[in-house]
C-alpha cells in the first residue's frame, strides 16, 4: 500500500432501487435494502438501510421512510445523498484518523438520461467522491458473470432488478441494442398488493407482498419444486379487522403473470432488433438472467419457452451488476472507455 493510499479509497455501488450493494477492496461489504428513515421536524437522518426497513409502514407522524431510487433513478436528491453518504460511513478504514476521499465506479440502468446521469453524480460527489464514473446495468452484469465483452461475439443480459428491466445485447465491449422497461420487482410487488385486495379483501403493506414473492413467488402455475403454501397476514378490507390466509403460489403465478408478459415483450423486441450474426450467437450461447428478479422461480423456463433459447441463471444474480462494476473499477484503464 502506497502513502497516498491512505487519502484515496476506491469503491464500487450497486445503486439500486431496492438495495444498495458497495464493493470494497474486492469484497461486498455493504448490502443495504435503499431506504433512508428522517425525522419530519428536523431533516435528520435516524435510520439507513435494514434499520430503516424495520421502521418502513411502521412509523409514527414524527418519523417518514423514504425510498429515494425510483424506477432505477434518483427521485429524491437529498436523500439519494443522505444514504450514500450514511452507508460510506460503515465502510471499514485505512486510518481513523483521515477521511479518505474516494473514487466511485457507480452502475446506472442503460436507459437513463442525462439529467439522471448527472442526478447520480451530483449526489455522489455531494457525499465525498473525488472521482465518479458511470457504467451501465447490463455491462456490469455481463462482467460480473465472467463474460469477455471484448469479444466479438453477441451475449444477451437480461437484468432484472427492483425498478428496471435491463435487456441488453453486448459485443465488442459495447451495447449494440437495448430495452430499458419500468416493470420489475416494485411493480411485481404491486401486482400482488392489488390481486391480495381484490381476491380476498385483505389489505397488506409492501414489505409483506416482498416476503410473498420471495417465498411463494412463481412465473409459472406448474413447477417442479414448488415452495409450500404460505400463511399471510393483513387488514381485511371491510370489516378493518386483522386477519390471516394461506396462499400458494400457483395464485401468484396468475397475480404475476400480466407483469412478467411485458418482460416477455421487451425481451422479443431486442431480439428483433439483434443483427443476424450476432442472433446466431445468441442462438448457441442463449440468454442470461441476473438481477433479484432471476430468482422467480420458473422465469427461466418459461423465458425460454417463449424464445425458443436455452435461458441462463447467473450464479449470483443479485452480486453480479456489482461484482463488475468492481471488476471495471479495478481494471478502470481496461473499461474506462465503456463509461461516462
């Protein structure tokens, strides 16, 4: 370690909608669900991440939670800052002694625009970066899955997070098409809040709809290892008494399924849109699902269903985005070129 080590340090984020994941001398050290807690009167800042999911659909009128990443982007400025800033906190140090300044390798959905792009920075730089740079969702995930995106050879990532829908087809170490939709895990998480009311008058909270699907969420009513049934517990929506049913995830497979149709869409609109030697690529190597939403049981399958193409779960689908942005930030004079 050099002596101007000890003022620099360099960290890769994943800055999502639903969680914020910080890399760090090629470790993730932070995997932090983005959401700040403030007090109303005064601004402060009381909770981040997992402490302030705790107090999410919780809190009195002193307290407000507040997501400030929607759809993939920065909606609340001060806030985005507020929790960048909170969790570099918990970053371990080189010297107590010495606030390091740091430069950042920062991933942003690929499409963004450039009122956002500058949203991120700003709020970055605003929170102690010296350096920032901005790599795009599908680039990161193609080099955190050990792709060779110098190649010329066609890869389709399919990146599947808490806000955006990533779909990009890569070669050359560039994106020669792309589909950015606003339907993924948030919208998921909705779909099953409205069918829950509409099925059973029973009113739940977010947090709960995100346990549904993780534990009995499905893309398909027919799986081979299906999750037990679940036991859920809500507002009954006319009478306000609190009360409990079981579900199972054949329900959610048809509460999901309008939702997972237009990730079907956008999917077949970037094949459309593929050049034909690079669809033939494609063809052989198929296609790669990362992101949280890789892990609906049966989306790989019924994806592959839909294509006609063998369809891919990365191993670590919700590291991968930012095990590349470190892998980019790491070798920056190798990637520099892939961003902004």
């Amino acid at each position: 370690m050099g002596l101007f080590d000890i003022f620099t340090s360099e960290i890769a984020i994943d800055l999502g909608t639903a969680n914020t994941l910080i890399m760090y001398n090629d470790e993730i050290v932070i995997n932090e669900p983005s959401i700040v807690a403030l007090d109303r009167k005064t601004g402060k800042v009381i909770a981040v991440g997992t402490q302030a999911l705790l107090m999410h659909e919780r809190t009195h009128e002193n307290i407000k939670t507040i997501r400030p990443l929607r759809d993939g982007v920065i909606a609340d400025f001060t806030v985005a800052e507020h929790m960048i800033r909170e969790l570099i906190k918990l970053l371990p140090r080189k010297s107590k002694l010495i606030t390091p300044s740091y430069k950042m390798v920062i991933c942003i959905p690929s499409g963004i625009t450039e009122v956002e792009k500058r949203a991120v920075k700003d709020s970055a730089e605003h929170a102690g970066a010296k350096e920032v740079y901005l790599i795009h969702e599908p680039m990161a995930a193609a080099i955190g899955i050990g792709i060779d995106v110098d190649q010329p050879v066609g890869n389709m990532i399919v990146d599947i997070g808490g806000g955006t829908t990533e779909i990009a087809v890569i070669a050359l170490a560039g994106i020669v098409c792309d589909q950015s939709i606003r339907f993924a895990g948030d919208v998921l998480n909705m779909d099953i809040l409205d069918y829950m009311r509409r099925q059973h008058n029973l009113t739940i909270g977010e947090r709960t709809a995100e346990q549904i699907k993780i534990n009995v969420g499905a893309a398909l009513p027919e799986l081979d290892n299906p999750p037990p049934s679940m036991e859920v517990k809500g507002k009954d929506l006319m009478s306000g008494i609190p009360k409990t049913i079981t579900i199972s995830y054949k329900e959610i497979a048809h509460a999901l399924n309008k939702s997972i149709i237009k990730i079907e869409e956008a999917v077949l609109r970037a094949l459309e849109l593929t050049p034909p030697e690079l669809s033939a690529d494609i063809y052989e190597r198929g296609i790669y699902l990362t992101g949280g939403g890789a892990l609906l049981r049966g989306l790989d399958k019924r994806l592959s269903e839909k294509t006609k193409l063998p369809v891919h779960v990365a191993k670590d689908p919700l590291e991968a985005v930012v095990r590349g942005t470190g892998i980019a930030l790491k070798n920056i004079e190798k990637f520099k070129f892939l961003m902004t």
